[in-house]
C-alpha cells in the first residue's frame, strides 16, 4: 500500500513564526503536492513538484514555498504565518502525470 | 476563470441510488476524477473519466460528457458507511494538477 505521511496532525503556532510542514511517501512517486482544505472551498492547491528539487506554483502560493531536496520528500515552508493560513493541509503524491493521488491524514494548522 | 459546481449537501436513505453532479470551466482539460473523503480522514480515490461514457466500478459508477462539461458520481445500493464528502476534481494540465469542486456531502440516513 502507498503511503504518504505527514510530520504532525496538529500545530499551533504564532503570528508570524516561520513553519515547516513535512511530507514522506513511500512509494517512489514522482510528483508531489501540497493543498489547503476550507470548509466550502474544496482543496486549493498551493505547490507541486513533479521531480526533486523542481517545483510549480499551484494556484494559491501567495505566503507559502516548498522544498524537495529527495524524492520521497516534499516540505511545506510558512515563511512568516498568519492568521488566515489557519486551515487543514493536505499533501499527496502520484506516480506520474496520469495516475490517482494518494493523500496524507493532513496536519490542521492554527496560527494564534 | 476556473470552476467546478457541485451540490453542497445530498441526503439518502440506504439502500437508495444518489446522483451527485459536477459541471466544470476549466481553461484546459485532461479529465474528471472523483474522491471521497470520510470526517476526519483523508480524500480517497475512487474514478478517473478521460473519455465520455460510464465507468462502473462495483456500487460506484461515474459519467463524463465532455462536449456539455458534466459529469456525475452515481452511487447504488447506498450504505451507511457511503456518508462522506464527495470531491470532483478536473485534471487541466501536465504533472497531474487537480483543480477540485468545493465537495458535495452526503448523509445517508436508515
């Protein structure tokens, strides 16, 4: 079975701390993505990578950047957060262009 | 701009068929997949449509017409355990980037 893990399923953190979000896959996926889920918003996607250390701007990046320094790995960086990056943040991974996502548990995320 | 409609909310009774539709505006398109998310857990996968027609897969079936930019998510023989979210969500472009509905929830009732 694949398996996408996600460091933690709950943080808090303060008005403008520097946050890192990690995500593991264990199935040699070549594209990874990091999304935020609103209630009746749907999930957004915020970056993807379809290979180390190239990544894309997804369609909300605005406050968030992303690093993939090996292939099972893709991180999710708040470089100063705030209140409204509150929210639950979902990472998955795909074998390639074609194929299904598979999703992590999230980490929901409230910054004070 | 770019949007996929879907019902909010759909209430069932078991044991009952539920249609739950997605109509899409995406400035490009590669296909229609479907998740299904439980409270509290992860989205899951259940279809993917590429080409117009039905693809049934047990109780689930999904539908895409891509001249009308619709599709639907039939459910059959519906159990209680079917209570969850249900996201459409379109494929516009290479690396497999989804563009995904607000979601439609489904409660299914005895």
């Amino acid at each position: 079975d694949v398996k996408v893990t996600q460091s933690s399923r709950y943080l808090v953190k303060r008005t403008g701390e520097k946050v890192f979000l990690e995500c593991v896959q264990d199935m040699d996926h070549e594209n990874m993505f990091w999304y935020r889920q609103d209630p009746g918003l749907g999930l957004r996607l915020i970056y993807f990578s379809y290979d180390v250390k190239m990544k894309e701007k997804g369609d909300i990046p605005e406050g968030y950047s992303v690093s993939r320094e090996k292939k099972e790995r893709f991180s999710l960086i708040l470089e100063s957060a705030s209140t409204n990056q509150t929210s639950m943040y979902l990472c998955a991974s795909s074998l390639n262009r074609d194929t299904e996502q598979f999703f992590g548990p999230g980490t929901r995320l409230t910054v004070l | 701009g770019q949007s996929l409609e879907q019902p909010s909310e759909v209430t069932a009774v078991e044991g009952a068929i539920v249609q739950i539709n997605c109509t899409y505006q995406t400035s490009g398109f590669y296909g229609l997949s479907w998740y299904q998310q439980h409270d509290g857990g992860a989205p899951t996968f259940l279809s993917y449509n590429a080409l117009d027609g039905l693809e049934e897969t047990g109780r689930f079936s999904s539908f895409l017409s891509r001249s009308d930019s619709y599709g639907y998510l039939l459910l059959q023989e519906l159990q209680m355990k079917d209570s969850a979210s249900y996201f459409c969500a379109v494929r516009s472009g290479g690396y497999n980037k989804l563009i995904f509905g607000a979601g439609t929830r489904l409660a299914v009732h005895p």
